[in-house]
C-alpha cells in the first residue's frame, strides 16, 4: 500500500482514483492524476452547460432518446 | 527522379511499360528516406533488405506478366498501431516495446494482395492518443514545411513523410481525426470514408466507435485508388475523375464553426471563404448552414474517446502508469473518471449529433468547414499543442460516422499550410473524391512542396 492509499482524510479526487485501483499512478504520478480528474470534472461541466443552451427542438430529441440503445450505427 | 512527384498511376505506368523496376523505384524512394527522414521522423521501423525483397518479388511478376494487382510495386508504409506480420507494432510506446505480430492487419493483408510493398512503420502518437512526446522510446514526427513544428497526429509520420516525399502513399487512423489532423499541419490529403468502410481489424484500438482507418496521399488519385483497394465494400471506381462543373451541387459552409469560440485564425479564415468563391465560381451554391458550436462535438468526443480508451488501458495504467509518455498518461487517465452514465449521456448526444448531420446532408450535398483552425504550432509548446487539439472541426465526422476529407487551401505568411475539409453523406466517397480532384485540379496548392 502507497503513502497516497493510507494517508487520511483522501479528497475526493484521491477517493476516486483509488476506487479505479489506482494506486500505484496516484503514488507516483498524483498530478496527472488530479489533472486528468479535474478535465473530466470540466468537460462533464461544459457538456451539461451546452446541453442545457440546446433548442428546444434539440432538447426533446435528446429527451426522446431516453432508453434508445446507445449505439448509432 | 521526377516521377516520385507524380501520381501513383503515372508510377505504375512506368512501372508497366519497363521504363524502370520495382527496385529502381523502391530504391529512389528509400534515397529520399535516407536522406530526409533523419530530419522528420516518420520511420519507427524500416527494414531496407525486407523491403527491397518484395521489390525483387514485384519485378519478377513484371517479368513474367503477372502483375499482382492494383498496386504491384508501390511502396506503402504503415502507421504503427497497424500490424503488419514480421515487423514490430509498438503503438510509439514502451507498453508495446517487443510486440511482433505473426499476422497482417486486414487493410495490410488487402494491400499487400495488391501488390503493394510494405516500407515500415511510422511514427503515431503514443498509442494515438497523446500529443507529440520526448519520454518515449522513438522522437515524434516533424512538419517537412519547418522542422520546429508539429506535424499534426496522430498520424504524424504518415503527414510528414507523405508530404516530404518519402512515399506516396501512407495509412493512418483517425478516432478524432487523426488522418485529415496531419494533412492539414503538412498540406497532403487525408480521408476517411464511413465507419467500418475499412476494417479495423488487426489495428491496436483506440476507441472503437470512432476508430477509422483512412489513407494519406498527396494526390486524389491516388487516395481513390487506395480506397478502392482497402474499402470491404470495393464498390466504388480506382479513379476519382474531377466534375467538369460544380452546377447542381449544394454546398452548405459552416462558417459559423470557426468563426465562434474557439476563432480560427484570420489567414485560415480567409482561405475557407476564399474556397468557398471558388466552388461559387465552379458553379455550385454556396449557402451558410448552421450547426452547434465547436466544444460541443469536441466535449462528446472526448468524453466516449476517453471511456472506451480506458477500457483498453486500464490493466496498464494500474500497473505500469510510468511506461506511458506523460501526456499520453494524462489523457488516457481521463476516462477512468466518467461514469457509464456519462458514457451514456455522450452516446446519447452523439445520437442526435448524428441525426443533426444527415438533416444537413438532406439540405446539402457536401459541407465545406474547417479542419484545423490554425496552421501547425511549434512542436516543443505543449500548452499550444493542447490549444490547438481543441480547435479542429474534424470530429464532427467522428461522431456522424460519415465520410470527410482534409485537403490543403492555402499557405500562412509563415509558409505553413492552411486547411479546409469536405464532408458527405454515408455512401457518397466517390462523389466526395470526385469533388476533392475538382478542388485539387481549380486550385494550385497541392503542387506545393514543402522547402526540404
């Protein structure tokens, strides 16, 4: 076990990464792995902010692909 | 020799009429290698012997009149996450270091059923996914156009040493548009035909939803034929004959694309609105056609690239995160961060991105848009390398699955190339490349060279 797996209190950065069994990458490579969390925190972020400026037409074909297979092809 | 500068077919002509061999060809080509690539990168593999004994294979089919196929003598050369039987395959990375593959990839095994020669391996980005890096076992790519810059990637060996004249021909993969990406920074041509068009078996997946392989060339011509050869449907003709006119065709310009946030530079464009006169000029209609902001399709993007490459690298990243590049290390560690939900949530607005573009294809026969919204940025800015990634229009087509191609459309005050793409609807990469050899024939930019 890593130094970044023991110590206490984790943030929840830290919480994550070890949930995805990182340890190893999160004892020797922590701020890549913060910084790869913090892009998927932003993206997700500005994802939903863009879903939310969608048409209204564009919002309920999003709404109606609820339970569709996610496959496109 | 002048005929390197030529098309594939006026090289196969010489090639049928005797005027010279396969190995005097294939030895032509490997004096441009030796005496450029140890500016530019490209090769990760080269095996001279190996190469120069399909040559001596080739010419003795000649010899006896049994020419192999469409490609009998061409030398082709592979991006390396690409098997090829006998050479290695190690992804640019030191995961892969020691990797031989016993068997070719299918649009090698189609290739070399062909007759194509098989050059080597060339330069990717780390596993496609990172940007250009100096932690790794091989040094990344360079723009043959000035050597400080980025040849674009992932395919970056296949843009530079297409465009520095090292083969003719070259196949790449494109997940976010990592084909037409090096077109675009080294002024050759990359396409990408609809998903699943050419086969992905064999080849070491990125995201395979997105994953595309597509061809790099400097001519039309000679991305026809390569598609003719590699396409699992083989429908389409070898030759892409430019239109005698444009009158007829729709054009939609998505101008607003690179004119939003993020901008594209004024020199860029200002090649995309002259490109759009001169279709005008060819007698198509140029209409402005509306679609979402850039960061949109490059969010979504991401966010299924990112999930569906951690899938792949999870194993590795948890074990081995320090054979990885650290830029690549922090890209692929981005997906261990997105839930199924997100995964889900970017699946369903692909979806509708995809409806979106075939409503435009109802509207439009071909879109005109943007590829890279600034020329090639210096190779050692990793901040400027990262700006850039963002301000690229190609993966729309990504995420649609329908057919794209990157072509040249001017030159910076800088003398690096500027870019333009052309898209169509599924099934139509004939009509896409007959557009492409109209554009190519109307304009004089793919005669350019860079200043190697």
């Amino acid at each position: 076990m890593s130094d970044a797996d023991t110590a206490l209190p984790q943030t929840a950065w830290q919480q994550e990464a070890l949930s995805q069994g990182l340890h190893k990458a999160l004892a020797e490579h922590a701020d890549d792995v913060r910084s790869a969390r913090d892009a998927a925190l932003a993206r997700r972020g500005t994802l939903n902010a863009m879903l939310a400026a969608l048409p209204e037409q564009d919002q309920q074909r999003l709404a109606a692909q609820i339970g569709e297979t996610p496959w496109i092809f | 020799m002048d005929l390197l500068n030529a098309d594939i077919a006026s090289q196969l002509g010489s090639l049928r009429r005797g005027e010279l061999s396969p190995v005097q060809l294939c030895e032509a080509w490997l004096a441009r290698v030796e005496r450029y690539d140890p500016l530019l990168n490209c090769f990760v593999h080269l095996d001279r012997d190996d190469l120069l004994a399909q040559a001596r294979r080739s010419e003795a089919r000649y010899l006896r009149g049994e020419v192999l196929g469409r490609l009998d003598g061409i030398p082709v050369a592979i991006k390396d996450v690409i098997d090829v039987a006998g050479m290695p395959t190690t992804a640019h990375s030191k995961i892969l270091l020691g990797n031989q593959p016993n068997q070719d990839a299918d649009c090698v095994a189609r290739l070399r059923a062909e007759g194509a020669l098989i050059m080597g391996k060339l330069a990717t980005h780390e596993f496609a996914r990172g940007g250009p890096a100096f932690d790794l076992p091989f040094a990344p790519a360079r723009n043959p156009w000035n050597t400080a810059h980025h040849p674009g990637g992932s395919s970056s060996g296949a843009g530079a040493g297409v465009a520095g004249g090292l083969f003719p021909l070259a196949i790449g993969t494109d997940t976010g548009g990592s084909v037409r990406n090096p077109a675009a920074a080294c002024g050759v041509i990359g396409f990408k035909g609809g998903y699943d068009r050419i086969s992905r078996n064999g080849v070491f997946p990125l995201s395979p939803t997105l994953d595309h392989v597509g061809p790099l060339a400097r001519h039309v011509s000679d991305i026809a034929l390569a598609w003719r050869c590699l396409d699992r449907q083989a429908k389409d003709p070898e030759t892409a004959r430019p239109y005698d006119d444009l009158r007829g065709m729709r054009i939609g310009y998505l101008r607003d694309l690179h004119l939003g946030t993020p901008k594209a530079t004024d020199e860029t464009a200002q090649a995309l609105d002259a490109a759009a006169r001169t279709l005008t000029d060819l007698g198509a209609v140029v209409e402005e056609a509306q679609t979402w902001p850039l960061p949109f399709y490059f969010d979504v993007n991401r966010i299924v690239l990112s999930s569906e490459a951690w899938h792949i690298h999870q194993p590795w990243l948890r074990d081995r995160p320090q054979d990885y590049a650290a830029i690549t290390r922090r890209g692929l560690l981005e997906g261990a961060f997105y839930s199924a939900g997100d995964y889900l949530e970017a699946m369903r607005c692909r979806k509708l991105i995809r409806s979106h573009v075939l409503d435009l294809f109802e509207r439009y026969d071909v879109l005109l848009l943007a590829s890279s919204f600034t020329p090639a940025c210096a190779i050692d800015d990793p901040h400027e390398v990262a700006r850039t990634y963002s301000q690229q229009a190609r993966v729309i087509f990504n995420l649609s699955g329908t057919p794209a191609i990157g072509m040249m459309a001017g030159l910076s005050k800088d003398g690096l190339p500027l870019s333009l793409q052309f898209a169509m609807a599924d099934n139509r990469e004939h009509d896409l490349l007959r557009l492409a050899a109209t554009w190519e024939r109307a304009t004089p930019w793919h005669a350019m060279r860079p200043p190697l």
